[in-house]
C-alpha cells in the first residue's frame, strides 16, 4: 500500500490525460486502447460506468477471496473463544446446558464472522486500490478535478511500452477526446 | 434531454404484438408434448400399486401425505413467486414466469388428491379418536379447532382460494398472450398484493391443519413460516430443473439466457440460506426454553435412526448448499446449478420427510415400497397436470409489456 | 438552472408499464446533482437547521443529566420493579435498534434487490442507521446498573479468572449490536469515499481541502478503483444482509428463549426483523420528508421514492399483524392457560391502552397505504410515519410490560409505570439522534451523488443509441422467433 506518496519510475511526465464527453465515448475509447496493448494505463469516472471492466480487459477482483478467508477465520475464532472459554477454561452450570452448547454458541459465531468478512472487504479493497494515496500526479490537473462531478477522462502512463508523446495523442484525439494533456511526474502535488 | 423525461413506449407501441403465441410453444411430438401421457401412465400407475400394496393401512397413507405435501408446496411454491413478480413489478422474470404459472395451476389437483387424506384422516390424526380427546384435557380444549367438519371445511377454503388465484392470474396472463392489453398488467399488479396476504394465511393453516397437528399437542408459531420457507426451495429447484430441460432440448435459447440462471440460482440460495434460519430459530427456541411440551417434538426426531437424518438436513439442506450455490460461476454453469437444484430438490422431500414420518415411525426411519408407490403416482399426475398446461399454452408471455425489458436483463 | 422549487412533474402518475419512470425529475445532469447535493453543505446552514439542532441539542443535554444522575443515585430512580424488572430501557434499546436496520435494508437487501431508487435516500439512511445504535447503545449500557464495569461483558482475561457467560442472549446482543455498528459504519463510509472526494475536488479552503481530502483517501475515480469498490459493495451488502437479520433475531432471543408467556414463542425472530424494518422505513420518512424540503431536494428524493417506501411499510406492517395474528392463534391453539391469559390480559387488563394503540399504530394505520392516495401525499406520510413509530414503540412495550407483570403467580403480580427519569432519558436520546443526524447534514454529502448518478439514463454507454437494449433484445427475437 503506497500511503502517502506514489512511487514512480524517473521521469519527467506522468502521462497523458485525455478527456471524454459521455460514458459511452469512454467505453469506445477504452475499448480501443486496450486492443492497441497498452497495459499502464486507467479510465476515470465519476461513478463506476456497467461494462467498463470488460471494456478495459480487467481480470475479476479477487477480493471475494480475501473475504472468505477472513469471514471463515473470524466464525472459527469466535467458536473457539466460546468453546474454550466455556468448556475448557472456566465450565459453569448454566440452567443445565451443556459445557459446549453449540446452539448457544451460534450466535456470536456468525456475528464475528460477519465482522471478519466485512473488515476485510474495506480493507481489502483499500489495500487492492493502493489506498490512501493522496499525492498523486494526475491532482496536478486542473480538468482532472471534474472527475468526481462529471469528467470522464482516460490516463496512460509514460512509463507505458506503447507510449509516444505524439503518438498517444494522435490516437486519443482520434478517438474523440476533448482535450489532451501531457501531466508532469511531480507527484507532491497532492489531493490534500 | 427533454424527451428523455418520461420513458418512452417500447417500440413505439406495442412491442411485443409482434410475437405470437404459437412461435412459442412446445413443438408437436417434442418430448415436452408426450410427457403428459408418460407421466400420467406412471402417475395412475402409482396410485393403482399403492393401493393395491397397502391401502387402508397407516402406511399407506402417511407416505401419501408426504408425498401430497411434497408436490402441493412446490405447487404453492409457484403461486407465491407470480404473486411476488407482479407485485414488485419485476422486470427480469417476465420469461420464467409462464413456467411458474404452469406450476401453480396443478393446485386444482391437490383438491383430488386431498380426497385419501380426508380418507385416512383417523390413521393420520390422533385428534380424529374420539376416546383419546375424551380423556385428554387438552384435546378438548381444541376441539372447536380440531374437528372434522371444521377441518374439512378449512380445507374445502384454501382449495377454493388456492384455485381461484392461481386460476386467475393465469388465465389473465395467457390472455395477454393474445391481446398485449396492458390493463391485465396493471390488474394483475394491483390484486397481487391482497392475494399474498390470502395466500399467507391459507398456507400457514394448511400447514398447520396438515402437519403440526399429526402431533396436536405440539405448537409452533413458527411452522407456517417454515413449510412457506421449504416450499419455495423446492419451487426454485423445480424451476431451475424444468429451464435447464427445457434448454437442452433446444427449447428458449434465445429468451432464458445465463442472467435469468444467475438469478434463478440466487432465488434458490437466498431460500435455503432463509429456510435455515427459520428452521434453526424455531428449534434454537424450542431447545433453550427447554419445556417439554415442545422440546416433544424434536426429541422424536432424534430418536434412532431420525438423528442421522435431522444431521442430513442440517449439513444436506443449509451448510454444502450455502457454499456450493454462493459462487456466482457456479449459478451461471447450467450443469452445476443442475447438479445443485436436483440436490435441493430431494433435501426439501427429505424435510417433508422428516417433519411427518416420525410420527409413525417413532423409532427410526422406515423406507418401503409404498413411500415409493406413492410419491411416483402423485408425482407422475403433478408432472403430467404441469407439462400438459406447458404444452398447452406459450412458454413464455409473448405479449407481456415488460417482456423486452426482461430479454435484456443483465445482472450485476 | 435545474428546478429546485416544487417539481412541475412527477414520477408516480406516470403508467409503469408502458416503461420505468425516471427516478429523478427536474431536468438534472451529472454536474447539477453534485451541485444540489454539495451546495448545502458549502453554504451557510438554513434556519431551519440552526432550530433542529438547537432543540436537539437541549434534549442532548437533558440526556447527559439523566445518565449522569442514573449512573450516580442508581436504577432506584426509575420505575422498574418486581416483577417488572424491565422497563423503558429495554423497549428503547429495541425501539432504536430496529429503527437502525431500515438504513441498512435500504443499503444492502434494496441493493442486491436492485431497486435504483434506493440511491437518493441510502446516505441519510445509513447514518440514520449509525446514530440510532449510538442511542440504543446507551440503555443496555447504563441499565446495567455498574455503568463503570461494563467492561466485564467483553472476553477480556482478568484477575477473577472469569468470562462472560457465552450462552445468555444478553452477550449475544452485545455482539450482534457492536457489529452491527461496526459494519453499518464500514458500509456508510466505504459508500461515502467517492463523494467525499467530490467535496473534496469543490473545497476553495485549504483546511477542507485537507480534511475532505484525508477522509476521501486520495480517491480518484479510477476504474481499476470502482471494480475493485464495486466487489467490495457487492459483497458488504451481501455481509449486511443476513447481518440485519441476524441482529434483530438475536435482540429477539433476549425474550425469545425465556420460559415467559408472551415472550417464548418461535415466530419472534423474523417478527421482530419485519418490525424492526417497518419502523425504520418510518423514520427514514419522518426525517426525509422535512430534509428534502430544507435542502431543496424534491427532485431527488421524489413522491416516488415517498411511494416506493410507504409499500414496504405495507408489506412488513402486514407481517408484523400476520405474526400478531398467528401469536393469538397458536396461544389459543396451545391450551396453554397461561399464554392464553398472556393474551387475554394484553387486550382487556391494565394495559389495554397501551395494546389498542399498537394495534391502531401498527396493524390499521399502515393499512392505508393500500390507496394510493395515501402513498403519495407528504403530509399524510408524515403524519402516518410518526403513528407507526409510536406503534412500534408501544409493541415493545406491551411484549415487556404486560407478560412481566403479569406472569404465573398471580401473588406477585404488579404493574409499572415509568417515572420521570425514565421518559426523560428517552426524550434525551431523541436529542443525540437528531443532533447527531444535524451535523451529518451540515458537513457530509447527505445523498449518495455518484449512486445517484449511476441510475440516470445518461450514465448508460448505450445511452443516445437508436435503440434501448430492451428494444435490442425485443428485435433480434422478433427477427428470429425460434428458439
């Protein structure tokens, strides 16, 4: 998880940033991008647009895993903290229910497992999205700030194989961006 | 922008009017149009073995009445999921509904076939002895309940509510097939929701009458919830088979598609995960209050052999269900969601199974001849009833408003 | 400029069938959302605002004076008794827990149901949610009597070598309740980040910037982000789900597995489930209804919206009389002549007044809901939303009081009646909900902006074609009508 500050490669542009009217521009247009083999490259939007995943040839997030794993974890923890503490440890008669009263102990069990998977999930999603990350070099745009309201806009970083300074234009501008351009790597231009 | 405002007509009018119902149907001499015949012989065929190996005899008609049971919830089971499509206004189940509709239409069968529990209610119904109640303080004080004029009474009303929704709501549906009237839709949607509350009602004493009271000093307030839970796993199951069977005979491959699976297959986790709760919370209770008066109940459940089965369900009917059917790969796998409905489909007969049969056999479970005899002749008449309407009518409701919105639906 | 006065249009005499009516009116585009949602927040609060928290803020005060009086004299102060041993607080701990799951049906049973109309209300729904565990927290908190050892309940190894006793529903709910915090919390925020940003991205001043910005993480809009935002979403509300089930099941189980008559019956947990959601929709309608006037935001929260609601009231207040009815039933039913007197008792004995008022509340009430009418006119909802919360509070009050005071001795038979400090507590807690719901409005977005814009035809990339995909579908099939 970068925290703070965006660890790039040197050099002196981030990338290109190019600007899209609608969603559907910005699907057409990642559509193309990913057949022309570009790999470090991002849409943005303000809201998740349907078929964008497929539109940008992303693999399935693997977050439901994660959440498994700890949802699973976090039932087993909470029986065996019931079991041990109730059977093992410290065994009380209570109106006449067994030690290990699983039924009793069903419960909490399924609460902190609820807990567990849905701690993961936020974290989880944090950490897959490398967030926080408030530095970041596409802040340093101006037009980039309509992205929360209602900018849509294709980034592609230099550091990318396929990037040339005219080349990647030509395509994006052909594409139907609006507007293209060139970001500086200067990543403590913040979002803060 | 300003056209946008108001959405406007599919298709500039009526979409669907160019659709026809016979484009729709089961082909002539398909499968589909002689499994009528085949599952009527095996149905009637049943019935005349049964009787014949055992009729009049306790047996005999406690694996009717697991049987009935078994094929009238999923038959209810239909009637609720087309009362709760319109009344949500569902755009997604348009194509699955007709098969639904088909389902809740065997309901007028039931009343024929209640005919040997009525029958056979002295074998089946302690309350019926009339030396026991005489000397049961609490068997009198339900008399005014458990009686057989009221009994039968109860039940001549929920056939009569039962056949008249499920009438109703289909004949209107395979109406618009030929119309397109939008008026239907909208009369439809708006007696959906008193008809729930009917059909709430009418299937909570019905369970009542027919199962809780094979033990009548038992209770539950619970139990109605319960059969309603279980008789829609089946119903999804049921649905899921009938869609995939219909596929790989090559029939609406271009209407029910992966997406409507998807959400079949949800249908069926989100209820078996909602059968177990209820099943869990009705025992949980039972079991911490610890009264014998009802702990009764559960404890002949564990007797025996029955122990193994109250395990079956609990690890058969919730716990390799909610992890199989949760991944959404396996939803949208014709052949896994196959293997995962069949599966669930003889969970909620091992349920019906379990909630009933004990009765009889205290000790242990008893499988014969009969349970068999039984359960291929109400079957078979079931199967045979519901392909002869699927048969009869389009397979899906051509001319439905929202059935373009449901051709194109696309899940999450 | 996009409308922001009363709307010249609706969405709700609009015929569905010919197609769905759009869920937000007034002629609004990407940006005038986020304007009307953001604009409130970056201006100066109305009066309208400054008079609620006020108000609010004296009721939070005399919340702080009971509990501080409550923890220093002792329960001695209010009206519990024997045999009433529980009183006010247990029914408010419920009353406020079940207000809470509205905001996450809202939130995650609508979403995977979904409903898009969910976007305009599930922000403030959610912190309804939040603030209103807050104020259930407090009862079962301090009525513990030794608010200072409540500590006791958490398994935390100490010197006596003791536990907390794992098979009492009593933890259970402590559990349940903290989690259902914890993730009601994880929910609203996680939903929140886009937007946050979005305040972010308007802020002129250096310190909002900075605050906004940290709150928001350095989001980015990234689509890389939203797959990854949207799975975790997805599956919070498939987490939340059963969890709001869960934890009003559990609340149930603390009168559930009693022996008492009245108490220990099975249909509880889902009873109380469908209780709990029927009286959060009525809160959720009691606060949307005077927010969305305030802020200016009838073109988003909509009559439809308003309709949408009151139906889902109708369908859980009738299940909460179908398990009213099924009670009465099978306490009958049972020749039980305890839970027979149980019932008899709730509608003639001393506490029939608080018994017909549940009825009226909860049973007729939102049995006007079935015309249209009803559904569909403001004040009327307003009026209706605050009857079924007072419904629902007299339900809990009624399950307590009147099988604890009555129960199967009639030598220690009794009857309660609350004293001051017990109504004042209560009144006090309604200050820490709409104080607390007040400042969510002043300083975070309170609709949820980039949902709300994800269900507007323009966020469609099929959007503007010639055809819609239904329309699509439709051709192809009539092109082709085989199978």
């Amino acid at each position: 998880m970068a925290l703070l500050k965006h660890s790039l490669p040197d050099g002196k542009y981030y990338g290109m940033l190019a600007e899209f009217p609608a969603p559907r521009e910005l699907v057409h247009a990642c559509e193309h991008v990913r057949d022309a083999g570009y790999k470090r490259w991002d849409a943005h939007s303000p809201f998740p647009i349907h078929g964008m995943p497929r539109a940008m040839g992303l693999k399935s997030s693997i977050l439901p895993w994660v959440v498994l794993v700890f949802g699973l974890g976090g039932a087993t923890s909470a029986m065996l903290l019931q079991w041990w503490t109730s059977s093992v440890d410290y065994p009380l008669v209570i109106s006449g229910k067994p030690f290990f009263s699983w039924q009793a102990f069903v419960p909490i069990t399924f609460e902190l497992g609820v807990l567990g998977g849905a701690v993961a999930a936020v974290v989880g999603m944090l950490a897959l999205n490398q967030l926080p990350m408030l530095f970041h070099p596409l802040f340093g745009s101006k037009r980039f700030e309509q992205v929360t309201d209602d900018g849509f806009f294709i980034s592609i970083e230099s550091w990318d194989p396929k990037f040339d300074l005219e080349a990647t234009r030509n395509m994006l501008e052909r594409l139907g961006a609006t507007h293209v351009e060139l970001i500086s790597a200067d990543s403590r231009v913040g979002a803060s | 922008m300003s056209d946008e405002k108001i959405a406007r007509p599919l298709g500039h009018g009526s979409a669907g009017l160019k659709l026809s119902a016979s484009q729709f149907s089961v082909p002539r001499g398909s499968l589909w149009a002689r499994l009528p015949w085949i599952a009527g012989i095996v149905g009637l065929v049943g019935i005349a073995a049964s009787a014949v190996v055992g009729w009049g005899t306790e047996q005999f008609y406690f694996s009717w009445l697991v049987s009935y049971l078994y094929f009238l919830s999923i038959a209810l089971g239909g009637l609720f999921f087309v009362l709760v499509l319109f009344v949500t206004k569902a755009g997604w189940g348009v194509v699955v509904r007709r098969v639904a509709e088909n389902v809740m239409s065997t309901l007028p069968l039931f009343a024929v076939l209640f005919i040997p529990i009525w029958l056979g209610r002295h074998e089946l119904f302690h309350w019926t002895h009339e030396e026991a109640v005489a000397t049961d303080a609490i068997l009198q004080a339900k008399a005014p309940y458990l009686n057989d004029g009221f009994f039968l009474g109860r039940a001549v009303a929920y056939f009569a509510v039962w056949a008249l929704l499920s009438w109703w709501f289909a004949a209107q549906s395979r109406r618009q097939d030929h119309s397109g009237d939008h008026a239907i839709t909208h009369r439809l949607q708006l007696w959906s929701g008193p008809s729930i509350f009917l059909f709430a009602v009418t299937t909570s004493f019905a369970a009542f009458d027919w199962m809780m009271s094979l033990d009548p000093h038992w209770y539950s307030t619970m139990f109605g919830v319960y059969f309603f839970a279980g008789a829609l796993v089946g119903m999804f199951a049921f649905q899921a088979i009938v869609f995939i069977g219909l596929e790989r005979t090559g029939l609406l491959r271009n209407v029910v598609n992966t997406e409507h699976f998807h959400d079949m297959g949800k249908l069926l986790f989100a209820f078996t995960v909602f059968w177990a709760y209820i099943g869990f919370s009705q025992y949980f209770l039972i079991w911490y209050a610890n009264i014998p008066e009802e702990t009764i109940w559960f404890e002949h459940r564990m007797a025996g052999s029955w122990e193994s089965v109250t395990l079956l369900l609990a690890v058969g009917h919730f716990l390799v269900p909610f992890f199989f059917l949760m991944p959404k790969t396996i939803k949208r796998n014709r052949g896994l969601l196959l293997a995962g409905a069949m599966w669930m489909l003889l969970m909620h007969l091992v349920d019906i199974f379990w909630c009933v049969m004990p009765v009889l056999h205290h000790h242990g479970v008893h499988l014969g001849l009969l349970d068999v005899t039984t359960f291929l002749g109400i079957g078979g008449l079931f199967i045979s009833m519901f392909s002869w309407l699927l048969a009869r009518h389009a397979l899906i409701p051509v001319k439905d408003p929202r059935l373009p919105e449901s051709l194109a639906f696309e899940n999450m | 400029m996009k409308s922001s006065a009363a709307p010249t249009e609706d969405n709700i005499s609009h015929d569905p069938v010919d197609g769905r009516a759009p869920l937000i009116l007034g002629g609004h585009d990407f940006h005038s959302i986020t304007e009307a949602v953001a604009a409130p927040l970056e201006a100066k609060p109305p009066l309208g605002w400054w008079i609620v928290l006020a108000a609010s803020g004296s009721l939070l005060g005399l919340l702080g004076i009971s509990t501080m009086w409550l923890i220093w004299e002792g329960i001695g102060i209010w009206g519990v008794n024997n045999p009433v041993g529980w009183g006010w607080a247990i029914v408010n701990f419920v009353f406020w827990i079940g207000i809470g799951h509205a905001g996450t049906l809202i939130s995650a049973i609508l979403f995977l149901f979904r409903q898009k109309w969910r976007t305009s209300i599930n922000r403030s729904a959610e912190a309804m949610t939040i603030f209103a565990v807050m104020c259930a927290l407090i009862f079962p908190g301090v009525h513990v009597g030794r608010a200072w050892v409540a500590y006791w309940m958490m398994p935390i190894p100490n010197q006596m070598g003791m536990w907390p006793n794992f098979r009492s529903p009593l933890l259970w709910d402590v559990f349940a309740v903290s989690v259902y915090g914890m993730v009601s919390f994880l929910f609203w925020y996680t939903g929140m980040i886009p937007d946050l940003g979005t305040i972010r991205d308007r802020s002129k001043t250096k310190i909002r910037r900075m605050v906004y910005g940290f709150l928001a993480q350095g989001w980015r809009g990234s689509a890389r982000h939203w797959q990854h935002y949207e799975s975790a979403y997805l599956i919070l509300a498939a987490l939340a789900t059963p969890l709001v089930l869960s934890v009003h099941s559990i609340v149930s189980m603390d009168f559930a597995v009693s022996q008492l008559p009245g108490w220990h019956t099975t249909i509880f947990p889902p009873y109380f489930v469908a209780g709990a959601i029927f009286s959060g929709f009525a809160m959720v309608m009691t606060l949307m209804v005077i927010t969305r006037v305030v802020f200016k935001l009838e073109n988003i929260v909509t009559l439809r919206h308003f309709e949408n609601m009151s139906k889902i009231m109708l369908v859980t207040g009738s299940m909460v009389g179908y398990a009213y009815g099924m009670e009465f039933f099978i306490a009958w039913y049972s020749g039980n002549p305890y839970e027979q007197f149980t019932f008899v008792n709730r509608a003639f004995g001393p506490y029939a007044w608080a018994y017909w008022t549940m009825i009226t509340c909860n049973v007729l009430s939102p049995q006007l809901f079935w015309f249209k009418k009803f559904r569909t006119s403001v004040p009327l909802l307003f009026i209706l939303s605050i009857f079924v919360n007072i419904g629902m509070w007299f339900e809990r009050f009624v399950i307590v009081a009147s099988s604890l005071h009555r129960d199967f001795l009639p030598s220690s038979w009794g009857y309660y009646k609350p004293t001051f400090w017990d109504v004042s507590l209560f009144a006090g807690s309604f200050g820490l909900f709409f104080f607390m719901f007040c400042l969510f409005l002043r300083f975070l977005p309170m609709v949820a902006t980039a949902e709300v814009k994800t269900v507007m035809p323009e966020a469609d990339p099929h959007h503007g074609e010639d055809r819609t995909a239904p329309e699509r579908a439709m051709a192809s099939l009539e092109e082709e009508p085989t199978y």
